[in-house]
C-alpha cells in the first residue's frame, strides 16, 4: 500500500463474517449480475483511491480480481472516520460487506455505484446507483476511471519492469499527476477569486455613483 500522508492508525481486525472470506472472493456472490472482464496471465492491476477532485490518495497492487476487503481494509485501517461518500462499480455488495463487519464505523457512509457501471448491476437495488439523487447532479462520479485511465496510458510500457521498477513507476507519475491536478484547482481558485475582486469593485463604484 502506497499512501502517503495517510498513517495505518489501526489493525484491520478480525470479524466473524471472515471465515467465509473464500466465498466471499467469488464477484458475482450475493445475487449481484454485474459483469467482469476477465484478463488471462495478469494481476489484477492497481487499487487506487481517489476523491472527487482526482487526487490519488493511495494504491496498492492487486494479485488477482479485486475484492471487497481492498476498500474496506484501506478505510478501516487509515481513517480515523469513515468516508461520508463512497463511490465504486460494486458498492451494492460492499455495503453489505462493510456493515457485516463493522457497522458502527460505516454507519454514515452512503454508498453508491459510479454512473458508468450502474447499467451492468441488473438485479441490484438502485438506490445505490448514483444517477437517481438529485443532490448530485453535475457530480463527476468517474473520477477514479478517468485517474485509471490516465496511469494506465502513463504505465503502457512498464509491463516488462520487475517490481521494484514498476512501483517507482507509478509513484513517481502519481506525483505527476497529483500535481497538476493540484495548481489546476490553485488556477481555478484565484480566477474565482479575482472574478469575485471585480464583482466587487463594479457594484461599489456603482454604489458611489
């Protein structure tokens, strides 16, 4: 796990619903129909974690398919109050998978599906799909896809490297992008700033006259 800035502050800890932890990995469990692409002779990639402005918080290299544990892990064991919000193509099964396990630390979590992959979840309740609250409209729910995307272009020729190498890799263009991401909010901010500035000075000449 690669999160800077983000201490481990607890153990995950261990819960009874663990001990059906191999059935837990099949990804159509639960009676959930989304569909999976699956990748012969690969890993299952990277987990990243990221918030609504882009900004990667956090990764980690993924064996095989991506589970349920993945998010749960990284929100049990480094923060210190769960997310209000969490986005994820399979929230419909990792509400259940968190609030199984410890319902007290997600208590206030909504949980929702990402605008994209909310069509291929056809026996799932759609109350988690995010399309249907109004609250978030115009709500960039593909955050994450648009970030994978862009590491997945900026990794393209690092399939050869060994690990060590790999993970530089993606350090290293994850500083990169978190940078740019950063002074594209820092632009936005003194554009908004300097369009208020002028707002203001129009109405108090208009105040003077």
């Amino acid at each position: 796990m690669h999160a800077p800035g983000l201490n481990k502050l607890r153990e995950r800890g261990k819960f009874s619903k663990d001990a059906k932890a191999d059935q837990e990995r099949a990804s159509r469990e639960g009676g959930c129909d989304k569909s999976f692409e699956a990748k012969k002779n690969k890993t299952g990639g990277l987990f990243t974690y990221v918030c609504r402005h882009r900004i990667l918080y956090a990764f980690h290299v993924i064996p095989r398919a991506e589970g349920r544990n993945d998010p749960f892990s990284f929100f049990r064991t480094r923060w210190k109050k769960a997310p209000r919000v969490i986005i994820y193509d399979f929230s419909c099964q990792l509400m259940e998978y968190c609030l199984d396990r410890d319902p007290e630390f997600f208590a206030f979590t909504r949980f929702f599906i990402d605008r994209y992959h909310q069509v291929n979840h056809t026996s799932c309740s759609r109350s988690h799909w995010m399309a249907g609250y109004e609250d978030f409209i115009g709500f960039n729910s593909q955050g994450a896809e648009q970030v994978n995307s862009r590491l997945s272009r900026a990794l393209s020729k690092t399939e050869m490297y060994n690990f060590h190498n790999f993970i530089h890799s993606v350090r290293s263009t994850t500083r990169d992008h978190n940078s740019a991401c950063i002074a594209a909010a820092d632009r936005f901010l003194e554009a908004k700033r300097v369009a208020q500035l002028r707002n203001f000075s129009s109405e108090a000449h208009g105040m003077e006259l």
